[in-house]
C-alpha cells in the first residue's frame, strides 16, 4: 500500500510542478502529444485496473488521469499549446486508429497494451521537441514522473501474480513511463 501512496504522490508533484512550469512559461507542452495523454489517460486507468485487478497499484493511474485532463484543459483554454506540424498531425491520426483498433477488441489486458503503444507514439512530439530544444521543457515534473513511475514499476512487479500466462502484458504501461519520462528529464536537463 505504502508504494502505491507514494507512486500517487509523486504524480501529483509532477503535474503540480507541471502546472507551475506552463503556467509561468517554463514549459511549452506539446498539442498532439497532450491530446492523446489526456483522452487516453482515463481508458488507461480503467483498463489498467480491470487488467491487474489491483485498485492500490492503479491509484497512480487515476491520480495522473484527473490532473493530466486538468493540465490539457488549461493549456488550450490559456493558448499555452505550439501549433500542431505534419508529423504531430499524423501522430495524432494514427493514435485514433489504433484507438478504434482497440475498441475492436475489447480486452482490457490487450487495450493496457495498445495503450502503451499508443503513448509511446504520441510521446514522439514531445520527445523531439526537447530534444530539439531542451528549454521547451524544464526537468523537474519529469524527473518526478519518473520516480512515479519507477516506484509503480516496482509495485505492479511486486503485486502481480507471475504464474498467470502473459503477465508480463501488465508490465508495459509503467515500463514506458519510466523510460519516457527519464528521457524527457535527462534531455530537458542537458
């Protein structure tokens, strides 16, 4: 319980350190790439938690849903999102589809992993514009999603019955936040 508290709790650091970031222009958020993290933030806690059956080990994804829809919200109503390119275009597109793809299917264990492919793409945008730029983003929400997510690592490996087959499935959603979010902080802060 204790590690699922403090996954919850650094999520909320991180977009509470976001929110000031964009407020005060320290960092531009990406349109194409917060799109698809704010809709799809709500179906991944849901599949998330219907997949692993751990409400406990889900707080962090429904912590982050709620503030990552607060943060899309407030960006488009402020202005705060750059225009959308081609590429970020196409990368929106194609989220859709595999969106309808997975509507499709309907199994939640199937649609986590979509999912992270889904964010993995749209991360794209994001991930090229600070690479491109390391001032468009500013390390500190994302060096805190980042331990969100290594501590959900940990909690979803520690908590997940490792005798049912394809178990692993439920491993990719905080898998690709640790990774993503340690690259963004890593890029923002060179």
């Amino acid at each position: 319980m204790l590690l699922s508290v403090l996954a919850a709790l650094f999520q909320v650091s991180a977009y509470v350190a976001y929110f000031a970031q964009v407020s005060a222009g320290g960092s531009i958020p990406n349109p194409a790439s917060w799109s698809v993290w704010a809709l799809l933030s709500i179906l991944n806690a849901l599949t998330f938690w219907r997949a692993s059956k751990d409400a406990l080990a889900t707080a962090q994804f429904f912590t982050g849903s709620v503030a990552c829809v607060m943060v899309w919200t407030y960006s488009l109503m402020t202005g705060k999102f750059v225009p959308l390119d081609t590429k970020a275009w196409l990368v929106l597109i194609f989220c859709f589809v595999a969106c309808a793809i997975w509507y499709v299917k309907r199994s939640a264990i199937y649609a986590n992993l979509v999912i992270a492919g889904i964010f993995t793409v749209s991360s794209v945008p994001t991930f090229v514009g600070v690479w491109r730029n390391s001032h468009v983003e500013q390390p500190l929400a994302w060096m805190f999603w980042t331990t969100a997510f290594a501590v959900t690592t940990i909690n979803v490996l520690r908590r997940t019955d490792r005798t049912k087959p394809r178990w692993w499935f439920i491993m990719a959603m905080p898998i690709y936040g640790l990774v993503f979010h340690g690259l963004i902080a890593i890029c923002a802060a060179r």
